[in-house]
C-alpha cells in the first residue's frame, strides 16, 4: 500500500528544493532549522497517535521509541538555534509536509487493528527512508553552521537506526 503521505514527502523533497536552487543553490541554515525540527515534530505526533491506537507491543515500544529519540534532538536543535541567536524560517517544504502529515494521520485514525499497525509501520519505513535521504543528500551539505551540520549528522545516525527498527517491526508484523 502506498501512503500517500510518504509519496508527499518524496516529492517534497525533490520538488520542494526548486525554490531554493533559484535563489541560492540550497536552503539556508534557519530554514534547514525549521524542515529538521518539522519532519521531528510529526513523526512524534504519528508516534503518540499509534500508541493510542496500537494495541501491538511492538508497535506500541517503537512509537515510544520515535518521541523519545525526535523529541530528545528537536530539544538539541531548540538549544542550539537559542545559542546561535537563530529563527528558524517557515518555508514551502516545512508547510507541505505538515499538510501531508495532517492527511496521513487523518487516513489513519479510520484504520484499526493490524491494518492500523501495518498502515503506520511502513509508513514510518518510508518516511525514515526519505528523510535519511534528504539530510544525506541536502540537507547536511547544504549547512553552513558546523554546529547545525554536526546536530543534522547526529540526527541522521539515529534516524537510520529508526529506519532499521521499523524495517524489523514491518517484518514482524508480515
């Protein structure tokens, strides 16, 4: 099953950098700020709402997993854009994927059981898979902040280690 929201965030992804590339070949620190701590928030919100949902243990101990670990590096990014004397900057890319985030956790919330689990899983599959990519392939070169660089590079680590743990939660759920 495809979900919609991860084919909207690829296409984000690859679309959403266009405005950046006319004005400056990437985007800029503070809004790099913004995507990073975006893409933190909604899979926390997917995680809170999987564990009210999930009655799956190991769904229900990933999603904990998920705001545990997004929620310790957004609080990370919030200290360093505060030492930084950074705002971070709304952007397309920010606004397009909580949208896409809005409808997939809508999409969701109708599905129950271990549709719900499997729906939620992949899922979080994909979305690891893409926003990996984009700090690998964007994101990080694109910052000029060592320090912001160094956080992204921290994050993605996790955030790989997420992509293998929910690749292995899909597996058992087959």
């Amino acid at each position: 099953m495809l979900i919609r929201y991860t084919a909207a965030l690829a296409a984000l992804l690859l679309l959403g950098t266009a405005p950046f590339a006319q004005a400056a070949d990437k985007p800029t620190d503070p809004q790099i700020a913004h995507i990073a701590y975006t893409a933190g928030v909604l899979d926390v919100e997917a995680a809170k709402q999987a564990i009210k949902k999930s009655k799956n243990k190991e769904v229900v101990d990933f999603a904990k997993d998920m705001i545990r670990d997004h929620e310790a590096v957004n609080v990370q990014a919030l200290d360093l854009v505060k030492k930084l004397k950074v705002t971070p900057e709304n952007n397309a890319t920010s606004k397009a994927l909580t949208k896409a985030a809005e409808e997939e956790r809508a999409k969701l919330a109708k599905l129950k059981g271990a549709a719900f689990d499997k729906a939620y899983v992949d899922n979080e599959v994909a979305y690891h898979k893409q926003v990996d990519g984009a700090l690998e392939t964007l994101l990080i070169p694109s910052a000029q902040n060592a320090e912001l660089k160094s956080l992204l590079e921290t994050g993605l680590k996790i955030f790989q280690g997420h992509e293998q743990h929910a690749e292995h939660v899909a597996g058992m759920l087959k």
